[in-house]
C-alpha cells in the first residue's frame, strides 16, 4: 500500500495517518514531523527550515524532495508507505513520479481529506500534540482526559509555534496556491478518493477504509 494523503493544515491528516499506519502496517512519513524533529535536535536542516516554517510558507524543494527519497529508500518502505505533507506542489510530484518510477513502484491511492475553509483556523488553533509519543489532541473537538496530558503515554502535550490565528492563514493560502492542484494531477491518473474530513475521527476513518477497499 502506497498512499499519499492531502489536504489543507487541519484537515486531520495527521490523524487519519496514525490509524491508517496502525491498520496497515506502514511507515508513516510526515516531512512536517521531520523537519520538526530536526529543528527540535538543532540540525543544520533544522535551521534552514524553521523560518520558512514560522512564517507559514513551505520548506524549498531542493531541502525537501532529497530528504523523501532517502526516507523512501530505507528497508521499512519496501511493504509501503503513508506519505502524510508530502508532495505539497506541482514540483514534489514530479519528484515523486522519478522516484517511483526508479523503484518500478506506483501509488495505490491519494487520500484527498476536505474540510471547508471556516473549520481549519479553529482546527489548527487548538491543536496540541504530545511531545514523548506525537499523539494530536484538539482543545474541544478531541480533548485529552486530563488537561494538557497525553492519554496514551501521559507525557506533556504543546502547541506547534506555527499554529496560530495568522500563520494557519497564511498556510491554508498556501495550500490553495500550491498544492490543491495536485487534486487534479492525481485524478487524472484516477487514483484519488475525497473524503469529507467534517465528520467525527472514526467515521472520516470508516470512510478512508471503505475507499482502499481490498487495497494491497
Ligand atoms: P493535519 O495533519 O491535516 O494538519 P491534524 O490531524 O493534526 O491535521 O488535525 C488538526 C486538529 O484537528 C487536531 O487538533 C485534531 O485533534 C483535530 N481533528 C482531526 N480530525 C478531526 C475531526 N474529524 N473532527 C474534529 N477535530 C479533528
Ligand atoms: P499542516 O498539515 O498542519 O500544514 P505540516 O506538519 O504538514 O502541517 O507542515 C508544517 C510546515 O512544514 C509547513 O507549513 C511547511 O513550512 C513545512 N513543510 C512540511 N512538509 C513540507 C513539504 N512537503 N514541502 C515544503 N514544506 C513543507
Ligand atoms: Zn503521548
């Protein structure tokens, strides 16, 4: 199973990713967490990033697209793969297209989440994230037991510095400029199913499972 999955900043990506990872047995690749992760160890990518990632715009290509095909060329995504953030514009997709077909490999399915517009501010802005384990919770739309700790593994839970009010804005013009388009790009290989992302956690999830259907 090789998929990829779009949509806008909180249309709930993350969160169908883990359950999918969870169902299918998959490596779960978000170049968001990625890079994340390399400005958290303070790498040398990690700096290069950051500003464009305070500021809501995306990560240059040539930072982006090598980091994908070393991460796809590892030994856990021979069975597969969830790209969750990645490609995110026209550019990344054809980079995409090369590497798969180096592998002889193809996409089985892009999960294309939609959310309307008004919900994703108010999505973003209330996200918190477990810092040991990644978990996402929401403030109000999936709030953990006790405030502000993690249900999983209790660990602390904080919000991303690019969730606010003006950078989730500034992101989801982003994803209308650059990466909705690639809605097309994939339905023209017809390997896109739309899911509505304005439904409760589970049923958004019933409703990716019943799309990949007996999918390998
Ligand atoms: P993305 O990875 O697309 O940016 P996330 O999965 O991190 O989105 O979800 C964004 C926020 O919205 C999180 O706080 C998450 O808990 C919450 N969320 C995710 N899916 C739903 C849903 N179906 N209904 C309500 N809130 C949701
Ligand atoms: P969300 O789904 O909420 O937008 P992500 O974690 O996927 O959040 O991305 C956070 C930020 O990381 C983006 O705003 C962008 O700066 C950077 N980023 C993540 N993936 C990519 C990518 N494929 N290309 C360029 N920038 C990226
Ligand atoms: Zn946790």
């Amino acid at each position: 199973m090789r998929l990829i999955l779009l949509g806008p900043p909180g249309a709930g990506k993350g969160t169908q990713a883990a359950k999918i990872v969870e169902k299918y047995a998959i490596p779960h690749i978000s170049t968001g967490d990625i890079f994340r992760t390399n400005i958290s160890q303070g790498t040398e990518l990690g700096k290069q990033a950051q500003g464009y990632m305070d500021k809501g715009l995306l990560v240059p290509d040539e930072l982006t697209c090598g980091l994908v095909a070393d991460r796809l060329s590892q030994e856990d995504c021979k069975v597969g793969f969830m790209l969750d953030g990645f490609p995110r514009n026209l550019f990344q997709a054809i980079s995409l297209d090369e590497i798969l077909k180096d592998t002889d490999t193809k996409l089985t399915k892009v999960v294309n989440i939609e959310v309307d517009k008004e919900l994703l501010v108010a999505r973003a802005v209330g996200r918190r994230i477990c810092k040991s384990c990644g978990a996402t919770f929401h403030v109000e739309f999936n709030p953990p037991k006790e405030d502000g700790v993690c249900d999983v593994c209790h660990g602390e839970l904080y919000q991303r510095a690019d969730d606010n009010e003006e950078t989730v804005s500034k992101r989801i013009q982003v994803y209308l400029d650059e990466t909705k388009p690639l809605v097309d790009y994939y339905s023209k290989q017809g390997i896109v199913a739309s899911i509505n992302g304005d439904q409760q956690i589970d049923k958004v999830f019933k409703d990716i499972e019943l799309s990949l259907g007996s999918e390998k």
